[in-house]
C-alpha cells in the first residue's frame, strides 16, 4: 500500500486550491415511424434502467463511507463538486473511497490472495502485452504483517474518531451539509489531524498504481500528464543513475501548490 509501501506520486491539492472529466451524455435519438403505413402496432414499455451496484464496502459502513466520500472530495473536486474544475477529474471520480477501504481492511480476515499492501512487478501490462504482474501482490512474512496489522489498526480507530468528528462538527451528519459548511469543517483545529491523514490517502488514492484500487481509469495520470510505470520500455540503467539536474515537474504549478502546502504544515 503506498503509505508507508510504494511511493505514490503526489500531485494533488488541498480543497481551496482548484485542480481539475466532464463526462457529457449525448442521448441517442430515437427515429420512430413507419412512412406508408396506416397502422403502428402498440410500443412496448420500456424497460426499466437497472439500479446502480451498490458498493460493498469491507471496513466503512455505509454512511461512514459516504462521510469519506464527501470531505475527500473537498479535498479533491473534482466537476461535480467545483464547476471551476470541468476537465479535471477528482477524488470521486478516481475511487478514492474505494482505495481507502480496500487498505484499511487489507489485513480484515487475512485468507487467501496476498493482501494489497505491497504490490508485484516488475511491470503492468499497461505498455506491453501480457498479464499485469503489478497486480500479484506480493505475500507479506508474519513480522510484516504484525507491522502493518498494529498500523492499520490504528488508521482505522482514526478514521472511526475522525468521521464522528466531521459529523459532530456538522450537527449530525456531515455529508448532509453544505459544501462551503464542510470546507470550514475540515479547515476546524478539532478536524486537523484527521484532514492531515485523509489529505495524505486522497493523494494516494488520486495517484497510485491502480492496482491498489484508487485511480481509477487512469484518471489521476492523466489529469497530470503522468505516463505511469512504462517499464519494460522505461529507463535504462545508466538513465537512472545520471542526474539530469532539477526535476522540471516540481516547477509545475500542481506540483509546486503542493510542495508550498506541505511545507506550510
């Protein structure tokens, strides 16, 4: 998992500082008539639209989630949250929620496939053809997992205090308030170690190998132009090895927005 795992790329910004798909739907018209008859047979009904999945998640409950939802969203909008971010995509439309669930209940009934926390390789399949290694996460010795149980253990007690903080704030629900009320929740001192915490895992969510099951679509990548993990056909070694002086993404306004909030903490 990128906390403490795999480096996640950070690129994101608090709530006030705006960042970022518009997804536009075209319905389809439909042409009916039958030119020369003199009778139309009866049109069926139509058939309802199927209800949306609904989310299982593995460690919130349902309105726990929909807490998360909303202040990583702050965070993060994304267009549906701030119109001045069309084009951009946020912390809903990466799945960030689902990333943040997926960590905080890795270790939840530890059978089976190896949990997300650290994931394979050496490569995706996302530049050459064949499986996705990244996605076989590697199985975790019994000191690893007595180290990452005692941290995530404590992520979780976090963000139970944490959502009940946000809703107390609220009066009763936090989702339920005003985007502008939940900026100014999350900006309370009450609120500041967990929005520090929730802050870090949107940024993970936004930007990680979407093997950890945020950045979904790739959306984060993109939205920063990032091409992702592009081994095979990456860097050589001796490309690695020589310094081509400053970074020229830390002089990108995101990035530099970034660095300037981090360093203000």
């Amino acid at each position: 998992m990128p906390s403490g795992g795999s480096a996640a790329a950070a690129g994101s910004r608090p709530g006030s500082l705006r960042r970022r798909t518009v997804i536009t739907a075209i319905p389809t018209a439909a042409i009916l008539g039958a030119s020369g008859c003199t009778a139309s047979a009866p049109r069926p009904a139509p058939r309802p639209a199927p209800a949306p999945a609904q989310t299982v998640y593995r460690f919130f409950t349902s309105h726990q989630a929909a807490v998360v939802e909303d202040a990583t969203a702050r965070i993060a909008p994304g267009p549906a949250d701030d119109p001045a971010e069309v084009g951009h995509p946020g912390a809903r439309e990466a799945g960030v929620t689902g990333y943040i669930d997926t960590m905080l209940a890795a270790l939840d009934g530890l059978t089976g496939p190896a949990p997300k926390i650290f994931a394979g390789g050496p490569w995706s399949n996302r530049h050459t053809p064949g499986p996705d290694l990244m996605a076989r996460f590697i199985t975790l010795d019994a000191v690893t997992i007595i180290a990452w149980r005692k941290r995530l253990q404590g992520w979780q007690q976090q963000y139970k205090n944490g959502i009940a903080t946000l809703d107390r704030l609220a009066g009763g629900d936090f989702s339920a308030a005003a985007p502008d009320d939940q900026d100014k929740i999350l900006a309370r001192q009450e609120a500041s170690t967990f929005t520090s915490l929730l802050f870090e895992h949107t940024v993970e969510g936004l930007y990680a190998n979407p093997e950890y099951g945020g950045n979904r679509g790739l959306v984060g990548w993109k939205d920063i132009g990032f091409p992702g993990d592009i081994q095979p056909l990456g860097y050589t070694q001796s490309e690695v090895e020589r310094s081509g002086g400053r970074d020229p993404v830390a002089d990108t306004g995101i990035v530099a927005d970034v660095l300037k909030f981090l360093g203000a903490l």
